[in-house]
C-alpha cells in the first residue's frame, strides 16, 4: 500500500473562484504486469493521473454555496472525495493500480480572493441571523397580540395593532436594549 500526496493545486472551481487543492490518495498495485508493461513508471502515472482527477473534480462543484443548494467542495467532502475515487480508479485502471481511498487534504481560496471570500461567508452568516431573529419576532409579536385579545385585556382597531406590531419589533430585533417612552397624555 502506498500513498501520494499531491502539492496543492491552484485550480478554478465550478464559479471560476481561483482556488487552493490538494489531496492524498492511497493505492496499491493489483496486476505487477500492467503496472509494469503497459505504463512507462506507474508511480509517476499515479500522480499524473492524481492531479488530472483533482482539477477535474474541483471544476465541477462550487467552492462553497451561498443560497442555491446542491454539493460543494467545502460541504460535501465525503461525496466529494467519493467521486473523486471512483474518477481516479477509473483513470489508473489501465495500470493495474487500485484506488483504496482519496481525501481532500487541503481545500481554501486562492490568497487574492481569500479575504473578499471570508467577507461575503461573514455576510451570508449575518444575514441568516437576522433572519431567524426577525422570524422570531414576528412570532412573538403574533402571539402577544393573540394573548391580549383572547384574554380580553385590551381591544385594538388596526391602527393601535400597526402602532403596537412596530413598537414590539423594534424592541425585540434591536441590537440595543429597548428606551421606553411614557406617554403622559393620549394618542388619541
């Protein structure tokens, strides 16, 4: 049993986002003959083949996924190294070489787009936050507002329900606490 290790492989993935691959691949020799015979040096065919494989499967899956779903380099790494298996069997088949197991060993955006890349993961991760939180306070403030009216407390015509729903969601999705205002007269 051996391994290869390839060197990292500056590649376009599926978006054409310059990025960083590299992977070990583990083989051994099940037919001495063809690896022999019907290659010049099975070792040197082996990486050949390893870094042809590699590109491949790296231009075919985004990086990473941001609103679509489907595979990514970066989120399915266990298909992804899967398929990346199967394509190099396939390739070093003619060699007598079996593919025992391939991973990806070091997967990342090329430097010059590193940093706009983390900027724009940070802000996907931001905007689905705020997302849960908004969807959080719509529930609240529809279950506050039921409350009140099911319990009798208070009867609000639409304008004081607008006036209430606004006042309740700048309280709960406000990044700062709440400044409440006492109302010495009447709205209305």
């Amino acid at each position: 049993v051996r391994n290869f290790n390839s060197a990292k492989l500056k590649v376009n993935d599926q978006q054409g986002n310059p990025i960083e691959i590299a992977a070990v691949i583990v083989f051994k020799v099940v037919d001495t003959a063809k690896a022999l015979f019907d290659v010049d040096n099975y070792e040197e065919f082996v990486e050949i083949q390893s870094e042809t494989a590699i590109r491949h499967i790296a231009s075919l899956y985004p990086y990473d996924l941001f609103e679509e779903e489907g595979f990514s380099l970066r989120g399915n790494t266990d298909e992804i190294a899967a398929e990346l298996g199967k394509d190099l069997q396939k390739r070093l088949a003619v060699a007598g070489v079996e593919v025992m197991e391939a991973r990806l060993t070091h997967l990342a955006y090329a430097t010059e787009i590193a940093g706009a890349m983390l900027q724009r993961q940070q802000a996907a991760a931001i905007l689905a936050a705020r997302q849960k939180i908004v969807e959080g306070a719509v529930g609240m403030v529809q279950m506050v507002i039921r409350q009140l009216e099911a319990d009798g407390m208070v009867e609000l015509d639409e304008e004081r329900k607008a006036a209430m729903v606004n006042n309740l969601m700048v309280a709960i999705v406000s990044e700062r606490g709440a400044q409440p205002v006492i109302n010495a007269g009447t709205l209305y």
